[in-house]
C-alpha cells in the first residue's frame, strides 16, 4: 500500500476523523514494528501545532510526539521530521518554528497566508528525510475534513497530494459516533482525495469484536474502503502526550507520600517533564486547573510556559502568589522550570514583543534576579551536577529568556560546559533551572526528592517505561491490523 516516491522510499500516512484519534500513537506503534524488522524507517508529520516539543540532534525543535516517535524507529530526532511547527502564545497567535528554527510569530490568518510558502519545506525535509530509508510514516494533524483549513493545507490531504501517497484514517470508537466520523470524514474529501484513502482503523475497541463485525461489514460496503483492523483499547498505556495534560493518575494512590502541586498555566509548555513522577509510586502529583483550591503540597513546580508574562497573570488571578506565600511559611519547597523558574525572579522583560505584547511585568520577587525576553532562542540538551547531592543531570534548554542577577551566583545545576545554571535561594526553599527533563534520570530525580523530604524509594525509570511501552503497542498493532495490506509483500 505504501507509496514509492522520488527518493525510494515508502511513504505511508496516518490521518485522524479528529485529534487525538490515535494519529499519534498510531505511527509510534507501526514504526516501532517497522524497526523491529530490521528495516530503517522514520516518522514524519508536515505541521504539528504543540506547546510539547523536543530538542533534536540537529540543534532543532520539534514536537514531542515526534521525538517518541523516532526512539520507536531506534534514531535520534532531526528537524526534518517536523518541519512545520506551531507554539500557540494565545488563543490567535503562534510562534512558527521552521524546520526546527523560530521564524516569526503569526496569528491564525496571517499563516494561513503563509502555508503556500511553507510547502516547499516540508517537500524538501521530507525527500531528505526518505533518502535512504526504506519507510516513512507520516502523521496528519487534527483531520482532514476541516472544510475552512482546506486550502493550501500542508498537514494532511495537501500533503499527500503533494507527495502522492497513501492515506490510512484512524478513528477513536471510545468516543462514540466511530461510523458517522469514518464516513462522514471520507465523504468531505475530493474525489482524488477518497481515492487515496487506502483503507480504515478503528481504535480503542473495549469488549467482543464480534458485535462490531456487522458495523465494519456494513461500512466496508457503504465506503468501498477496507477496516485494516481493530486496535484494542490499551489500559495503562503511558506514552509522551503529544499537547494536552493527561493529568489521570497512574499508580495506586494510596502508595503515594509525597505530595507535588502544579498549576495547569494556560500557555504551559513540557508538561512531559513531569511523567517521571506522575510514575512515581510514592508521588502523587496534581494539575492544578483556573479556579480549582491550591492544594496541600510538599512540593510546588511552576512549569514551562510559551507565555510566562501571560501566564504570570494567570497565577494572579487563580491565587497562587498568596498560596505560594503561604506553603513557604510551613517550609515547603518551591521549583520553577524555564518559563517557571522566570516566574520566581522580580521582573519579566519583553521589550519587543517575542511571546505577544510588548511590556515588563513583576515576577514573583523570590529569587533577586531579572529576565529579558529576546529573538533568538536558546535551544540545547544539556547535561551536568545538581547543586543538590552533585547528583548527575541531563535535559534540554528551549527557551528565549536570559536571566541575570545576584541569586544566580548560587546556582541550581553546574553544566558540563562550564556554564552555572539557575539559581537557589539562601534558605534552600527556592530553586529554578532552565532544564526541562529534570526528573527523567534517577540520580536527578531522587535527588530533588530527598530535598522535599521523600527518602529513597524504588521508582520506573522513564526510558525504560518509554521503551517497555513501544514494544507493548507494537506487539499490539501486529496482532490487530492486516499488515500485509498496509505494507508490500517484501517487507515481510
């Protein structure tokens, strides 16, 4: 089924009736399968819209779900795989990184303009990302079927036109209405479009496939177009969200000893950092929505944010400046990361406008030190010491900010390049860093935990969980769908 193009290789795309479909999973999972067969494969998506991303070998920025995505194929991420992605700053605004490069900041009209001169990069990331590869499966963004994103589209059918290949659509039935979505969907496409839909997955199926198979042989009639499969829904399966908080816990709570806050910021960015303790089984960590009470908490982390002035706002308005205040007063600690570790300064800069409106706005006063936001964005993986224990570190820096001032000089992680990082206040309450990851290795993890006051305790490790997990749903996929439909009889 995969098309062949110019460069050799097989492209194969996965577009959705919906978000989270399972578009994202769905190609984790098939080139996990792929690369289990010895065969070299990569993930693709044209334009990703997302406040999670990743720092890529190339010195790029990407979406998290496809830096997942390539750890399931067993190579690093590359700028390529991604070369159109969008950081909303607000609910009309983005920042637009071009083949993993910060462009310019556009609101919603503005790139739909620009979407024809952005296809000739995604072509070009994609023909050099096939050369010498033998798959490439491409993931769609949202669905197809938006009638006013239709023209000039580079995320899904405008991107298959363009490269001639191949379109399988997934559809979650746990959301119920799965044969309205499929055929509903189908049915707004062209007529060059439909015929390039090769066929149809459903996913998250619960209970006897045997009371579905009336509904796939009815809608196999209607459309034409074949099920390639049904894909069990997967309880427990734990993989990098590619936007949205899942904020469901994932251990037994009553195991749990150490209590961990977070505001859910309206712009927050690499809520991922927190995946190591969410599976945690002695942490039990809470998202903390507008309006919601502060909890009781041993710990609070002010995350990243796309728009930390915005999002300063934000912990005004819900109380958490006062709660902070208060959980400091009876000795808990307090953690900011990137846009969060702004936060605990007294001042945010923008003079030019980079994350929306020009202006300065107060920080929270408790670390002496100031913030400029600039242009030019720092983006790095990066590795190092906690001041704490001299516990090994590694994670990334994505981040326009540059901070400066006198509680600096105690520093929070000494980088391996010699640089100091961040900063802790006198009383060992306060701490901020400009890494995101700070949790995923052990040493790192168990450190920042001792100083909350949690004793060592047995945990995952998150690479390994990550790892476990890509092979539970690449096991999965080959047990549900006809793969000898989806992929030419001599990949087998």
């Amino acid at each position: 089924m995969a098309g062949t193009g110019a460069t050799g290789a097989h492209t194969l795309m996965v577009q959705g009736t919906t978000s989270d479909a399972g578009k994202s999973i769905l190609v984790a999972g098939l080139c996990r399968v792929l690369a289990r067969r010895g065969l070299a494969v990569a993930p693709f998506k044209p334009q990703n819209m997302s406040l999670n991303s990743a720092v890529t070998v190339d010195g790029g920025e990407i979406g998290r779900a496809q830096a997942l995505q390539a750890q399931a194929c067993g190579i690093e991420p590359h700028s390529d795989m991604n070369p159109v992605l969008l950081k909303p700053s607000s609910d009309t605004g983005a920042q637009v990184i071009l083949q993993g490069r910060a462009l310019s900041e556009l609101d919603a009209r503005a790139f739909h303009g620009y979407k024809p001169y952005a296809m000739p990069a995604v072509l070009e990331s994609h023909a050099r990302l096939a050369g010498g590869r033998d798959y490439i499966i491409v993931e769609g963004a949202g669905s197809p079927a938006e009638i006013n994103l239709r023209e000039n589209d580079i995320a899904n059918m405008g991107f298959a036109e363009a490269v001639d290949c191949p379109v399988i659509i997934v559809a979650d039935i746990d959301r119920g209405g799965v044969f309205a979505h499929l055929v509903g969907t189908l049915q707004l496409l062209s007529p060059s479009e439909q015929a390039r839909v090769a066929g149809f997955v459903i996913n998250r199926f619960r209970g006897d496939i045997s009371l579905l198979q009336p509904g796939i042989d009815w809608l196999e009639e209607y459309t034409g177009k074949p099920v390639l499969g049904v894909i069990p829904y997967l309880h427990g399966l734990f993989l990098d969200a590619e936007d949205a908080i899942d904020s469901g816990q994932v251990l037994d709570e009553s195991r749990r000893a150490l209590r961990v806050a977070v505001p859910a910021l309206s712009r927050v960015s690499n809520h991922t950092d927190f995946d190591a303790l969410r599976l945690h089984p002695a942490v039990d960590l809470r998202f903390v929505g507008p309006g919601e009470a502060v909890p009781a908490a041993d710990l609070i982390v002010l995350p990243g944010s796309k728009n930390v002035r915005r999002d300063m706002q934000w912990l005004h308005d819900n109380g958490w400046p006062e709660a902070i205040a208060r959980h400091l007063r009876y000795r808990g600690r307090v953690l900011g990361i990137c846009g969060g570790f702004q936060m605990l300064g007294t001042v945010i800069d923008d003079p030019a406008g980079v994350e929306e409106r020009p202006g300065t706005s107060a920080g929270l006063g408790l670390l002496d030190f100031t913030t400029q936001i600039r242009e030019e964005k720092v983006l790095a993986r990066v590795a190092g010491t906690l001041a704490l224990d001299g516990a090994a570190v590694e994670g990334y820096e994505i981040h326009c900010g540059r901070s400066a001032g006198p509680a600096l000089e105690h520093w929070a992680v000494q980088l391996a390049d010699g640089r100091p990082d961040g900063a802790r206040s006198e009383d060992g309450l306060v701490m901020g860093t400009y890494l995101h990851g700070l949790f995923d290795l052990p040493s790192s993890r168990d450190a920042l935990l001792r100083w909350c006051g949690l004793e060592a305790a047995e945990a995952p490790v998150p690479a390994e969980v990550r790892e476990h997990q890509l092979e539970r749903l690449a096991t999965a996929l080959e047990k549900a769908l006809d793969l000898s439909r989806l992929f030419p009889r001599e990949t087998w």
